[in-house]
C-alpha cells in the first residue's frame, strides 16, 4: 500500500479531536532551525489522542515520526515522508509512593508524559525539593526522546533515576516497561534498538515515572544553579544540535575535534563553535543553512579526526528523513 494517506483516510484523526496539515515544515520545529517539510503533520496534546493517531497510522500503513523538542536530530533537505506528530503531551505531577507497596521507602514518583521539556521537568523536580535530576537542568529535549536515548550529563543519566516507561509497543498493547529491562547503555536503549528495526512503525513512549528523593531544597537548588552556569559557559547560545558526535571510551569528542584544529570551521551556513568544538552551530537561524551543510561538516570532521588521531567518531545525533 502506498505511504500516502488518502483524502478519506485523514478525516478520520478529525474524528477524535486531531488536525493533520500537509507540507510543514520542520526547521521552525528543530534547535538546529534547519530541515525540510513533514509530508503530513500532526500536533497532539494528549496521550489518548497519540495513542489513537499511531494506532491509525499503522491501520493504513503510513509510517510515523514523533518530534519532541527537536534537539538531537538532524532532518533532510528533502523532508520526511509520512506522518510527522509532534508531541506536546506535557502532564507532569508528583504522586506518593504507596506505603502497602514501599513499607519502608516513601520516595515519591515524578510522573510526566513523554513530550514534557526534559529541563523543564528538571527544573520542576528542584522546586519540588527533589534530587536526582539537577544535571538535567539545561538539557534540551522532551522525556521521549531522554528515554530512549538515555540522555545524560554531569555525570548524570536518565536510567539512574527512571523507575518505568510506559509504552505502546509494535504489537498495539500499552505496556509498563521496568526500567531494567531497558536496558539502557550510553546514549541507547532497547527502545533505540527497536525502533531503529522498525523503522516508521516503532514503539511509542507514552509516560515516564522517575522515582526520586527529597533532600535539602537550597543544596538542590545550589548544584542546579551550578549545572546552568556551567552550561551558560562553555556551550554555546545559538541554534545547535546539541552534542553532535559520542565521546569515545577514555576522551571527549570536543578535545579531540579541537587538536584538530577545526574549531570554527564553515560549511555553507553552520561551523564549528567555537566555544565548545563538539557543537555545530547555524548562527543566522532558519533559512540561514540546510541539513546539507551539516551533515557534509560532519562528514568533514569525521574524517580529520580520523586521519589525525585515528579515532573514528560516532554521531550523537539521529538523521532523519529522505536523505
């Protein structure tokens, strides 16, 4: 069957309560402002109505992206073919532990739907009192995307504090996943690994329980603060992708692209920061560059580095779309 949904086939998301434009494009949508159109495009606001589209879009076989911050991710020139939705599920709230179930452990449960902003949720769990995800503060994402990436910094990561995910599988069943069986690795997951094979047809992270401790409100606020000031610091302020490439066992991708001397390095509309060299960055903003820039620096990086330290770097960053 064809990838393109019929006329007939899009009044039914309309159904229940979700609008589906065609020809978006992503680049507003992206921290990197960069990218082509989604083919379709949907926001949704609620959990029951993202469960409903991607049951639907597998119905008809039209495959399907979920945009969340739009950090990490580097979208083709040419767009994404299919269903872009683009999640703003954004519930966040803090639910006791149940004492018949912890006798002797009252840490209570950080809930929060998958497209709440990471550092917003973080930023959340410090007003709270909470500890266990002060290094979160200044990263860009949604809960998603953290998840089955298994965001992390400052020595932190998503894994060291998630409790569970739940998820709507390939199979259409929503499933509580513990978080052990995740199995979350640097920058990875079993989710990553599942959608990678099920390209456009994936599972879908729905909510997210993180189980965190109450500790000292103005020490917690106090490693916050360092955390931003840091960030503030040394990464820089315009559009980015984030960290573009992997640290390597024993180094940091950043030292190594610098030795190479490629700080400040251009390609059409984006360069090198060069404040932190592991950072691409598109100064001029949206029409300022393409996807196509980026990834040909990238490509370029790779290869000094390679031919300078024998190091083969790994992108950080998920390509997505017609490339």
């Amino acid at each position: 069957m064809s990838t393109t949904a019929t006329l007939l086939d899009l009044r039914t998301p309309a159904a229940f309560g979700v609008e589906i434009q065609q020809q978006v494009s992503l680049a507003p949508y992206t921290t990197m402002k960069v990218g082509g159109p989604a083919e379709y495009f949907a926001p949704v606001t609620t959990v029951a109505a993202l469960i409903r589209l991607v049951r639907w879009a597998r119905s008809v076989e039209l495959p399907y992206y979920l945009l969340g911050g739009g950090s990490n991710v580097l979208i083709a020139d040419a767009g994404i073919r299919g269903l872009v939705i683009y999640n703003r599920c954004r519930q966040v709230r803090v639910d006791a532990a149940p004492c018949c179930v912890f006798p002797v452990d009252d840490r209570p449960f950080l809930f929060a739907e998958s497209g709440v902003a990471l550092a917003g949720l973080a930023r959340q769990s410090v007003a709270e009192g909470l500890t266990g995800l002060e290094w979160a503060v200044s990263v860009p994402g949604t809960v998603g995307g953290a998840v089955v990436n298994n965001a992390g910094a400052h020595g932190g990561e998503v894994k060291d504090n998630l409790y569970d995910a739940m998820v709507l599988d390939e199979q259409d069943e929503i499933r509580e996943i513990p978080a052990d069986e995740l199995e979350h690795a640097y920058r990875s997951s079993s989710l990553k690994r599942r959608l990678a094979v099920k390209a456009g047809f994936g599972p879908v992270v729905l909510s997210v329980n993180f189980r965190l401790a109450y500790g000292d409100a103005a020490a917690i606020r106090a490693q916050a603060d360092a955390y931003l000031a840091h960030r503030r610091r040394t990464q820089p302020s315009e559009p980015s992708l984030g960290s573009t490439f992997k640290n390597p066992a024993g180094d940091f991708a950043g030292r190594l692209i610098e030795a190479a001397g490629l700080k400040g390095t251009q390609v059409g509309g984006v360069q090198v920061s060069t404040q932190h060299a592991n950072f691409i960055v598109n100064p001029g903003g949206v029409g300022a560059a393409s996807a196509g820039d980026v990834a040909a620096l990238m490509a370029q990086i790779q290869q000094t580095v390679q031919a300078r330290h024998g190091v083969s770097l790994e992108p950080e960053i998920q390509m997505v779309g017609e490339w």
